[in-house]
C-alpha cells in the first residue's frame, strides 16, 4: 500500500488574522559598526578578543544590511513576507549609552521604517536584541541596577522618534539567553561568568522588561506591545525520580523565570532553590515592579532538550545531554529536530491564563547549505519549516493561543559565537560578494504565504 503523503500547508490553513513574517537583529546583520556616528557594544569589543569567535570572524560587515537595506525589504516584498522584525542598535542611537543622541542612527531607523511602509511591509521593532553599549558595559552594564535608568532613557527615545509609524514592539530578545551565556557561562559578550554577575543581571532584566512595556504603553498609544522568550520543550533523560527533578529545575529556568514575574507569579522558587540567592537584588516594591500586562509573548522555539541528574554541575545538579549523543536527528547548532517540541511550548504558555497573546517570533534551522548553479537546494530547513509548522498549525486547530509565526531569518547572517558557520536563512548570502540568492525554503516560503 503507498504510503500517504503529509497534506501541503498553505498560509491561509491558519486563517485570516494569522501575522507571518521573518525576524532578524541588528547586531547580526547590519555591519556598518563604526558608520556615521555608532558607538562600540559589548559584541565589538568581545569579537575583538581571540578565541571568542569560531574561525575569529567578526561583524563588521555582516550582510551589510546598513547599506543594503532597500534591496533586502524589495527581497522580502517579492517573497510575500508582509511582517518585518528587526531590532534597533542602542549604540547606534546612543553611542555612550546615555546622553547625546545620534541624528544618524535615528534617521537610518526611520528610513528602513519609511521604505518598509513604502513596500507594504509592517515594521515590528526590537529594543534589545543583546548588542548593548560597551560603555555602559564599563560600568557594569547588566549586573548594576542603574540599567534601569539608561534602558529607560533608550526606550522612551525608541518610541518618542518611531512610534508615530511602528505599531508592533518587543522589549527583550531572550532574556535567558543573553545573562545565561553573556553574564554566568560567559560564551557570548561580555563574557562574564559565575553567579555574582547572573543573578543580578536576571532581576534587572525582569525589571527593564516591564518598565519598556509602561515607556512603549504611555508614548506609543495603541501600540501591540510584547516580549520575547527562548523555550526548549525539557524531558528527563531516563524515567528516574532524580532525572525529573532535575528536568524540573532545567524547565523553571529556562520556561519559566521570566514569564512568571511579569505575570505576577514571581520567581519559580520551588522548582529552582537557586534562585533564593537572588533575595540581596530584590528591593521593596520589586515584585510588583516587575510585572506587565503585555498584548502579547513571543516565543522562540528551535528544539527539545533532555537533562539528568549530574552531581558535577553545581546549583542545580542537573545536566543537559546533546542531542549529538542520542542519536538523533540534528541541525548544525548541534540542536535536535522535534518537531512537536514547538506544539508543546505553546500549550504550556497556554495554560498561562494572563497571556494575551502569543506568537511565535522566531523558529528555524541551520543546515549544510551549497550554492550550486545560482541555486541552493536546502531540502532539510524546507522539510523543517514544513513539519514545525504543522505542529503550529495542531495548536490552533485546538483552539490554543497562537496568532502569529516568524521565520528565523531572512537571511544568513552572523550567528554570534558561531560566527558565519551555521546559516539559517531563507536567503543565502555569499559573505565575500554579498550577493543574495532564495534557497529553496525560501521560494517555498513565499509560495506557502501566496495561498
């Protein structure tokens, strides 16, 4: 008997209210990093430094997207995608951090804002996608609660010079992710480590993240306001009493930290003890402080992780197992692919009932991609987008609480500590001519969204 083929997706499966789009950040594809006024950010300086960086590559360049901005929107407009995310550069706006503002930054802002309206395409605009200024940095940068102070400063300029035309926001790009591996880890900038520099930076981006939504609510009026999260479906390694209490502290971390003090839930103390410790950095009115009624959460979902007890990780005794050693399938982050991990990342923020709203605002995958014959045929990221969208597409048949899905990326780009290696876009860019060329999933892409 031949076996039944998977039903072809089309955009309008999710219907008409359903918002589409690609998400990119600034630091990732603009290059221009010294252009017309722009201050260093703590990634200037960290790829400056040796051995950071796979194979020493730096952005200074990139995709060039600061001067190719007008061919990569004319891109998207002929690839149907109607929704845009990028990010604004706070040391592109404010060089030193605070203080004088750079005319030019604000104007190359407003005119990829203008051009994007010109095409039709709807701006949706990120305030902090990791690339803070190094001169705040120097004086602390995340750890010192005056970061509260200079976010402030950036966001009410933000939404004071591009809120009259940008109706979409999001506040924080993966809070988890930039104090995780800039601030305890230290594998991305500014490569600090060890406690006394995570958890203080974890409760001043709890902080920044809801006081950006009250500077976005009060200048920006009518504006659909958000947030987003990194979020990784977490299973036990093995059915053992000490594997799921250790998949339960890897999930209130990495889920759950900072969701649920804007929800008003505080910190998820229970399943975590951890962050007990972070008693000395909370101040009178905190938690409440903390909290923000958002239009919506964006959530970005690439895989699923399994974790086990480990009695050689200290704080939470507990260990996630690359999936290169559980013989299954991979992409080129060394990330599983598990389709359904982004079916039950929106159940589980579902079952939030203060959520609005959520979208998913990146998902995608890096492979192996070759240009041959001014093609790129990258059957493994089409086979990815295909079958991660069909789960997205089970969660709204079920009537959970999904409106939205953006791709992870237009085009390649500069993928921090991995440098230029993995590539995760719909469009390839050859990084020594610039030219652009639509793989495969792209052309699909466009495709699906014509239908």
């Amino acid at each position: 008997m031949k076996k039944q083929e998977e039903p072809i997706l089309n955009a309008s499966d999710f219907g008409e209210d359903f918002t589409w789009g690609v998400s990119t950040a600034a630091y990732q594809i603009e290059g221009g990093h010294n252009h017309h006024g722009k201050g260093p950010s703590i990634w200037d300086h960290f790829t400056d430094q040796k051995n950071k960086i796979y194979n020493g590559d730096h952005a200074q360049v990139s995709c060039d997207f600061y001067n190719k901005y007008k061919e990569d929107i004319l891109l998207m407009k002929s690839m149907n995608i109607k929704n845009f995310r990028f990010s604004i550069s706070w040391p592109r706006v404010l060089p030193e951090g605070t203080g004088s503002v750079n005319k030019n930054g604000l104007r190359y802002y407003n005119d990829i804002i203008d051009f994007c309206l010109e095409c039709g395409i709807t701006p949706w605009a990120t305030l902090y996608h990791w690339d803070l200024p190094h001169a705040l940095e120097e004086k602390g940068g995340w750890t010192n609660r005056s970061i509260i102070d200079w976010f402030s400063e950036f966001a009410t300029i933000c939404a004071t010079a591009f809120g009259d035309r940008v109706n979409h926001w999001m506040v924080l790009n993966e809070p988890m992710v930039f104090t995780g591996a800039g601030y305890f880890l230290g594998v991305h900038a500014p490569g600090r480590k060890g406690l006394k520099n995570f958890l203080p930076t974890v409760h001043h981006a709890v902080l920044c993240q809801a006081e950006g939504g009250r500077i976005l609510r009060k200048l920006v009026p009518g504006a659909q306001i958000g947030t987003t999260f990194s979020c990784s479906q977490i299973t036990p390694y093995r059915n053992k009493k000490r594997d799921i209490k250790a998949a339960q502290k890897v999930d209130a971390l990495l889920n759950r930290m900072f969701i649920e003090p804007v929800l008003g839930l505080g910190y998820p103390l229970a399943d975590a003890p951890i962050l007990k410790r972070l008693h000395p950095y909370i101040q009178s009115g905190d938690m409440e402080y903390c909290q923000f009624d958002f239009d919506f959460i964006g959530i970005q979902n690439y895989t699923r992780e399994k974790v086990k007890h480990s009695f050689f990780a200290p704080y939470i005794w507990a260990k996630i197992i690359k999936a290169s050693k559980r013989n299954v399938k991979t992409t080129l982050m060394d990330w599983e692919v598990y389709p359904p991990s982004i079916y039950y990342m929106i159940k589980k923020y579902s079952n939030y009932p203060q959520i609005k709203k959520i979208i998913i605002t990146e998902n995608g995958a890096a492979f192996e991609d070759e240009l041959e014959k001014e093609m790129v045929n990258d059957t493994d990221r089409l086979e990815y987008l295909q079958k991660y969208l069909g789960e997205v597409l089970k969660a709204k048949k079920e009537g959970l609480n999904i409106h939205g899905y953006f791709v992870w990326t237009f085009t390649d780009n500069f993928e921090w500590a991995e440098g230029y290696f993995p590539r995760f876009g719909l469009v390839y860019i050859d990084f020594k001519s610039l030219k652009r060329t639509i793989k495969a999933s792209g052309k699909w892409f466009a495709g699906f969204l014509s239908k």
